[in-house]
C-alpha cells in the first residue's frame, strides 16, 4: 500500500461517498446549515428542562463582554450571592476589574521573578519558550483568585466600574506582553552580562513601574479606601466611610477562602485518585497561595457540589464547555449534537484519552446553583454562566449529569464535606506536574 494519497484512492472514497443514498442530503444540510445546526438532537432539547429539584436564588447574571475573566466572575459571583442574601441587596455586584488589575500586575511580576529563576535556561529551552509564548493573559485557576483576596479584598463595581480594555482585553493583552517579553530579553541580557539576582531586582521594578502606569491608564487606579454607600430592599440606606478593600472583604464577604479545596477529575493513568496535586510554575502572585488539587472520581466530585448545593451555597467549577454545548440555548449535554448518524462513523474519545491527547482541558469556569435529583441522583444542574443575559435562559445554562461526567474536572467546596478519608488525602503533599499538563490549563474562555 501506498503512504502517498493517490489519485485512484480519492476516486475510491468519492465513489463510496456518492454511492450511499444520503449523502446528498446531508451535505446540502451541512453546507447551508454547518455541523452543528444540521447534527442538533431535538430529544436533548426537550429533557434538558430548566427546573431543577434544588435550586438556590441567585439573581441577575453578570457579563464578562470580550475577555477571558469567567473564574473571576465565577469566584466573584459566589462572593455576590452571599451579600445579597445577607445584606438584603439586589443585583449587587462586586468589582471584577479591581481583581483584574492586581490579577494582571502581579502576573507581570510573577513572569519577570520566573525569567530571572531561569536566566540560564537556553533561550530555545521547553521552559523558557512555555513562558514566552503567553507571559500574562485573562485567564486564572481558582487558588490564584485565593491569593488575590487575601492581598488585596475586594470592593464594590461602583467603586471601581468596569472600563473599555476590562471588558475588551486583547489589544491590552497584545501590548502588555510585547513589553513583558521586551523586560525578558532585557533581564536575560544583564544575567550575561554578569549581572546578579540582587541587582536585577531594581531593573525589575522600574519594569513594574511602567507595568502599573499602563494599567491605571487602561483599568484605572484602584482605591486605597471608599465610602460603601447602599440602600437594601426594605428602603434602609447605609454607609460606611473610609473602608479599605481588605476590611470591606473581610466584613461583609466573611469567607474564609482557605477552608475551600479544589477538586478534580482527572482519570489518567500518570494521576492516582486520592492524591494531590500542583503545577510547577502555575500562579500569578509571588508568595501566595499554591494550587493544591486533590483527584478523586466522579462520583465523589458530584456528591461533595450536592451537599454544598443543599447548604444553600453555590459552587465554582472549572470545566470544557466548547465541547457538546449549544451557546444560544444554553444546553450542555453530550446528546446534543449526533456526529454519529450525520457522518456514518463514531468521533469520540475517552475522558481520560482527551485530556492525554490534548482534546480536553479546564476552558472555563462556572458556578453550579442548582441540580435535579432523582432517587437521590442528579441528572441535570443548573449552572449560572457569566456571558449576560442572552444566551441561555436569562444566562443560565443546563448541565445534563452525561455532561458533568465527561467535561467537568474540578469544583471547589468547602473542606467540611470531605471524608475523613479525602481530609487524609488532602493532606499528602502534592505531585508536582509539568507547567504544560493539562491540569496546568487557565479558565479563559470568552
């Protein structure tokens, strides 16, 4: 057999193509309609009901626009259903830029300590070339979130509304990251020359410098302290004067974000469940938090989200939601598009085969508020997305459990759910993964 494609082999697969009697139909469908259009299966739409047997009150969703922000909003969010709940408000919403602009500074920073850690690497070498190829982007995990609470707290959107490169991030991303790879040249050439780590560090932060200036001139300048000015449902008005955003944090979100634990599934052979993970360079603040996962199977992850949902709490949760999910409807169901019987073949890959062959990883983050039990098993959920109100049901999309299985990989809950046998397990010091694992993919889908 040839390993060239030869004339008579494509003569062959156009015969067998046009000898079968739907071929033509199914091509005029594809090509006027496209694959998804033309392959939707009607039969998701009609099970994939929006009411769910446990659902918590979460209000109005809110719309990250063109930037890859979603595990910020979707962290953000879970912080917003408390305060208005708790404080009587509607619609409150916390300030996704404030985060933004310390998410992007420190990143910057975090790029710059890591191409001095590796002045002499190769410049062609795997690891450089891994940093250089995106030195700071939108995207971000849920521990990196966890470090820039406990640094930073968080202050309202009216203190620190959103602006135009917030919510259309990538002429913004382009510049920061020629100049940040511009620094990188620059450090590296000083490390040549002789140059120490010690006497790098004022090179740094003149490159820091001019960092923060081109975000206060994009983001704007994030508050020391502000008044917190509000007017809750029963017509009470309230203020607080001069609060710092650690403060406003600490006062009215309360939540203790080192009790929460990040689980995931990953069901490859090169993860055991019941151990702990973490990513080499995988961060965004220096000195903060490191990302901590510990692998467990799905039934696990699904029964730890259930009871945090029956505790009236929502949960953050990392998945792929490119694959098998309708944007305009809201559907996320592994039937929802039939491949199979449009093209007359299987297109499928194990969960596990996705991630090791690089079809599959954490796109996107979420938050689960609600899900449909039956018998005591969920077979759908209800998941508040951050894209606004006109995809989905008023921006609230429906998760079949078919779906959860195949493209979640990690929810966040609070370590009180956990086994005395997960508690041990969280324990364990993690396994250190490559920086370029799939367990190593940011949250960044637009």
């Amino acid at each position: 057999m040839s390993k060239e494609i030869t004339a008579n082999l494509v003569k062959n697969f156009s015969k067998k193509v046009q000898e079968l009697p739907q071929s033509q139909v199914i091509k005029d469908t594809i090509m006027k309609n496209g694959i998804k259009a033309s392959t939707e299966n009607n039969a998701s739409v009609v099970a994939m009901n929006h009411v769910f047997s446990h659902e918590i009150d979460t209000g109005k969703v809110s719309n990250q626009k063109q930037s890859g922000r979603c595990w910020m909003f979707a962290a953000l969010n879970t912080f917003n259903h408390k305060l208005n709940r708790e404080f009587k408000l509607k619609d409150f919403e916390l300030s996704q830029n404030y985060t933004n602009f310390w998410d992007k500074f420190e990143k910057a920073n975090y790029f710059l300590e890591n191409i001095i850690a590796t002045a002499d690497e190769p410049l062609d070498s795997r690891l450089v070339s891994w940093f250089l190829q995106t030195p700071q982007q939108d995207g971000g995990q849920w521990d990196m979130l966890v470090s820039l609470i406990d640094k930073y707290g968080v202050v309202p959107k009216q203190v620190m509304p959103e602006t135009f490169h917030s919510s259309n991030s990538r002429d913004l991303n382009s510049i920061l990251n020629l100049k940040l790879r511009e620094d990188a040249m620059k450090l590296r050439k000083l490390h040549q020359e002789g140059k120490s780590d010690e006497a790098l560090q004022p090179v740094k932060e003149e490159m820091l410098e001019e960092v923060y200036t081109m975000l206060v001139y994009a983001l704007g300048e994030p508050p020391k302290t502000f008044d917190f000015e509000y007017r809750d449902e029963d017509n009470v008005f309230h203020r607080e004067q001069g609060i710092t955003p650690i403060e406003f944090y600490n006062k009215y979100v309360g939540l203790d974000l080192h009790d929460y634990v990040s689980i995931i599934n990953a069901p490859t052979a090169d993860k055991p469940y019941g151990k702990t993970y973490t990513v080499q360079y995988l961060g965004n603040v220096v000195g903060g938090k490191p990302v901590k996962y510990l692998n467990v199977d799905m039934d696990t992850l699904k029964g730890l989200a259930i009871q945090q949902i029956k505790d009236n709490q929502t949960v953050w949760f990392g998945c792929d939601v490119s694959q098998a999910s309708n944007r305009e409807s809201g559907i996320m169901d592994t039937a929802i598009y039939d491949y199979e019987k449009a093209f007359g073949f299987p297109i499928h890959l194990s969960k596990a085969d996705r991630l090791d062959y690089k079809d599959g990883m954490l796109t996107h983050a979420m938050v689960l508020t609600g899900v449909n039990l039956v018998d005591g098993k969920p077979n759908r959920w209800k998941v508040e997305n951050s894209w606004g109100d006109k995809v989905g049901n008023k921006g609230y999309f429906v998760m079949s459990d078919d779906w959860m299985n195949e493209y979640t990989y990690q929810v966040v809950v609070h370590k009180k759910y956990l086994s005395d046998e997960l508690r041990q397990a969280w324990d364990q010091e993690p396994i250190v993964l490559k920086p370029w694992d799939p367990m190593g993919s940011l949250a960044i889908m637009k």
